[in-house]
C-alpha cells in the first residue's frame, strides 16, 4: 500500500509549523507567487466556503484534456469565491501593529576601527596586519583564526608578505583595546589579559586578590574550572578566606568581551508573539491571535478576466490559446483557494488543539500552580481532537499561550507520568519542580550527590532510580554536584 499526501495537506503541515510571529511572512510570500490570491480590505464580506473535493477530483480537473471550459466559467462565477472571513469571537482583534522605536546602535567593529588610528604601531605594514586581525575577531569577541592563516588573508587580499612573529607583536597591540579581552584566543587567554588590564589601571590598594587570581588563572586555570578548590589551596598555600576572595575577583570578569555591543547579524529584539491567549473571566476564555486569522479573497481582477473571456466567446468555441489563458486563470485561483483552506484549517486546528490542552491542564490555568499539571502526553490530547499525533507535535513545539502567569511555551504543559509510593500518577514536571527547589536549598558547601538527591526525592514519596534523577538534572541545565560547590 502506498499513502500519499495532497497538496492541500503537504501546505497545511507546513503552516502548522509556522509561528504566529513568522505567519505573516509566509502569507506576503503567497501574495507575492499568486497574483490570483489577495488580501481583504473590507469590513465586511461574503464568508468564502470550499466546495467539498476530494484530491482526485482536484487533480482530474488540471487534467487540460477533460477540462470543460464553460463549466468552469460558469462555477467560478456563479460561486462568486470573493473573500475568506474567519472573524469571530474566538479571534483577538486587538491591534498588535505597534510602532517600535529603533535605536541607533554603535557595533563592535565600529568601535574597534575607531581605536585602530590609536594604536602606536611602527609601520603602516602594521596596520594593515591590525585591520585584518580586527576584522577575523568574532562577534563574541574571540580571535578564532591561527595566524598562519591571518597570513595567508594578507597575502591573498592585500598581497603583504608577513611573519608569525609579526602577526603575533600586532595582536599583542591590539589586545590592548577597549574591551579589555578583545583578540584572545581561548577563555584562559580573554580572562587574564583582564585581569591585567585592571591591576595596570587600579591604585596599589588592596591588589593581593586581583595578583592571586591572575596566578590562579595563568597557572591553575583547569583547577580553577574544575572547582578543586582544596588543591588550589594546597598548591598556592593560601587559606579559604583569600581563595574566596580571589575568586570573587575572577567572577567579575566577562568571558564573551564583546556582549555588550551590537551585533548587526544577531537579531536584538526577539519578541515572543503569543499564538493564544487565555483569560479567566468567570471560567477561562481561549482566544486566537488575530494574525492566526487574516483576510484573503481571490483577486477581483482574475474573476472579471473570466468574466470578460465568457463574453467575449459567448456563442463561439474558444481557441487553443484561449484555453491556455483560461487554464492559467484556473490554476492560480486552484492554488490560491488551497492556500485559503489551509490558513481556515490551520486556524482550527490550533484553537481544537490549544481547547483541548486548556481543558486537560484547566487546575493550572486557573491557578497557575505548576504543580497542578497533570501527566499529558501528545497522545492524549490526539484521542480528544481526533487529530494525528504528528499535527498536534507540530502545533505543541512552536506556539505559544499568553496566560495570567505568563507566556509559555505548549510544549512545556506536556510530560510523562511517574507513580509514586502511594499509587498516585504524577507528572514529572512536579518531580523536576521538587528536585529543583532541593537543589536551591542545598548547603553550597557540600552540595548532595545524585544519590544524596535520589534519597531527598524517595523521602518525599517519589520513587526514581538515580540515572533517573541525573537525567531530570541535565534536563533542567543542572550541573553535577562537584561543579556546583561554593565557598
């Protein structure tokens, strides 16, 4: 048996896929491809309702040798397909285009060309070798290229012959720039040129911790990073008191120098557009975002093309070029009437979808309370709608719900079940909630094993296995115990 996916199906996965906050691009796209289809402007409008066709009638009607030319003029007129409105209460008409102001932004390699003219170099030469460093610096700030390979982009662009040793006595000049860490190779190299940069600008009072630090971080930085700090003490004879202290100065540092600039290719202003919106108002209320539902019609200047081709061959047979003319008519309104359905069908499926969660999840949206989420899965919520487990996956991992706790993501309402000693199901988002509330509450000093977490949790009444505990962990971006420790 072979399965096999229309068109109109192949579309509407792709749009449920698409976020509200991109859904806009997507239909401009459509707009720009298919003069045929065309945005409303009304107010007003006849309600557009798809003739109820299967994919092969659809497909026997593109078929040019049983096309029936005046059949087709006279059910696209006749049908009048104008526009498609979905306004309803179930849709936000909230006016979500508001002006945003833009801000005028200085970029890091703005502001590291402004320093270059300031560097004291010998040679123009030199600043040639400084711009093409400064331009191989990354957006976080780091020199990622060997200088092997600085010499071969000088050689190749700006045919200058130069030297490692050269390479390396013009990076020198320019890690000297403002951010201090800028052009360091690795993290051990961005932290103790820092470090540096303050003892060389600070007054001589109280240096013993920044000169510690700099020791820790130029000869024990992977004990440093690994948190043996009883080693450190051991190997620098120094008591917890200025280890701590010295560790305290290293926190101060900033590991990416060059975060606090703008960066053209990132993009600064990442809103989240709640694709439902969820109120309590005597009973919760689900509402679509308003650009879940736009307004598109077929083109008024396609249906009076067919209008003016009926009259004009009325009472004679149309020619081949007619008919090809005709045809390219028919195929963009086709494809123009898929991409309605499919924004109409898209449209239901995430309210039934979204219903269906509201419904199951009602104890927290009305008291925001995670642990009142009850164990779902995506298999549950395709057993209310009738929808397959794929759609609402793809509905679940990129929408949002504008709730009175906040925005969250659909995929978060969604998570296994674990039995506790009791005989109770519980979600395992409660596990996780628990496990991180112990976690925060643990003396820093000692923090507990997997183990020592295992038997926290089974105290509480929740039987999980320690590889359990270690996987719930990593999930909630936990690191182990020895890489949690403090002084």
């Amino acid at each position: 048996m072979l399965q096999k996916l229309s068109p109109q199906q192949i579309q509407l996965m792709k749009l449920l896929q698409i976020p509200t906050a991109t859904l806009d691009q997507r239909i401009q796209e459509e707009l720009e491809s298919n003069p045929a289809l065309d945005e409303s402007d009304d107010s007003e409008g006849e309600v557009y309702d798809l003739d109820d066709k299967n994919d092969e009638e659809y497909e026997d009607e593109m078929k040019p040798e049983e096309f029936e030319l005046d059949d087709y003029l006279t059910e696209y007129i006749e049908d009048d397909p104008i526009s498609y409105k979905m306004k309803s209460e179930t849709i936000s008409t909230d006016n979500d285009e508001k002006t945003i102001p833009i801000a005028v932004h200085t970029s890091f390699m703005d502001h590291l060309e402004r320093q270059l003219g300031l560097l004291e170099l010998g040679s123009e030469k030199d600043y040639k070798i400084a711009e093409q460093i400064i331009g191989s610096i990354d957006t976080d700030g780091y020199l990622r290229r060997q200088p092997i390979a600085i010499l071969d982009d000088l050689l190749f662009t700006q045919n200058i012959e130069a030297t490692v040793p050269e390479i390396e006595n013009v990076l020198a000049s320019v890690q000297r720039m403002e951010p201090a860490g800028i052009g360091a190779r690795d993290l051990q190299e961005c932290l103790v040129i820092q470090i540096q940069d303050k003892l060389d600008k600070e007054p001589n009072v109280n240096r013993k911790p920044k000169q510690l630090a700099q020791k820790i971080l130029e000869n024990h930085f992977e004990q440093f990073t690994k948190k043996h700090y009883t080693k450190l003490q051991k190997n620098l004879f120094i008591s917890e008191s200025e280890l701590k202290a010295a560790i305290e100065e290293i926190l101060k540092l900033n590991p990416k120098p060059a975060s606090g600039f703008y960066s053209p290719n990132a993009n600064t202003n990442q809103y989240i557009v709640p694709d439902f919106i969820i109120n309590n108002r005597d009973g919760l209320e689900l509402i679509l975002n308003s650009k879940n539902a736009p307004d598109l019609r077929i083109n008024d200047h396609y249906m009076d093309m067919l209008n003016t081709f009926k009259d004009s061959t009325r009472g004679r047979r149309a020619g081949k070029k007619e008919k090809e003319a005709v045809m390219f008519i028919k195929q963009k309104i086709d494809s123009a009437k898929w991409f309605i359905d499919a924004i109409k069908q898209r449209q239901e499926t995430l309210y039934n979808t979204m219903y269906s969660i509201m419904q199951f999840q009602q104890s927290y949206f009305l008291s925001g309370d995670q642990r009142t989420l009850k164990p779902m899965i995506l298999k549950d919520i395709a057993e209310v709608t009738g929808l397959d487990i794929s759609t609402i996956s793809r509905v679940a991992n990129s929408k949002f719900v504008q709730t009175e706790f906040g925005t969250k993501r659909l995929k978060d309402f969604f998570s296994e079940s674990i039995t506790t000693q009791d005989g109770k199901e519980v979600s395992t988002l409660e596990v996780k909630n628990i496990l991180t509330d112990i976690i925060s509450a643990e003396d820093k000093r000692k923090p507990a094993s997997d183990e020592k977490l295992k038997e926290y949790l089974q105290k509480r009444g929740y039987n999980i296995a320690r590889r359990t505990v270690a996987k719930y962990r990593e999930q909630l971006s936990i690191p182990v115990a020895r890489l949690r420790k403090e002084l």
